[in-house]
C-alpha cells in the first residue's frame, strides 16, 4: 500500500510543471483555415451521408415506398444541418455559458 502511495505521490509532481508550461497561451485564436476545412469537411460527410442513408433504407421497403422514404432521410439530413447550425456552432464559438 505504501508503494502505490509512493508511487501516486510521484506521478504528480511534473503536474505543476506541465501547467506551467502550456499556461502562457490564454487567448484562444479562431484560425480561419481550419474553421475552412472543418466546414469544408462537414459539407462533404453530409454529401455522402444522405445518399447513402437513403440508398440503405430504400432497400429496405416496397419499390413504390423509395421516394418516400428518400425525402424522410433528405429532410432529417436537412433538420440536423439546422440543429448544428443553430446549437452546435453558437456552443462552439461562444465565450461560455451566461
């Protein structure tokens, strides 16, 4: 027990130290290239996610039920985009919760 003990004791003391040495950079800076490339990304996985939810479940239902069950995965595709838009983005980009 004394062992564990000695051995916790010792895995903290670089804690400080590691503090230390990140804490000099405080301000957080939006870098414009990888807000970019985040959306970029975003666009490009939604892109293929739709298809593809549409494709997968389209083969799971009668040949006349296909368009429909298309336009069911178009418009979640269509709500989630507004849902990240609105909740995920002003979550993202806020200073903190008020």
């Amino acid at each position: 027990m004394a062992t564990l003990l000695q051995g916790a004791a010792l895995s903290l003391v670089p804690l400080p130290l590691a503090r230390s040495a990140f804490a000099e950079n405080t301000t957080p800076k939006i870098d414009h290239g990888d807000t970019a490339w985040v959306l970029a990304s975003s666009a490009l996985v939604l892109m293929m996610t739709t298809p593809g939810l549409a494709l997968f479940y389209a083969g799971m239902v009668r040949q006349r039920n296909v368009l429909a069950t298309t336009m069911q995965c178009f418009l979640i595709c269509c709500l989630v985009t507004l849902v990240w838009t609105t909740v995920g983005y002003s979550l993202a980009f806020t200073d903190g919760l008020p």
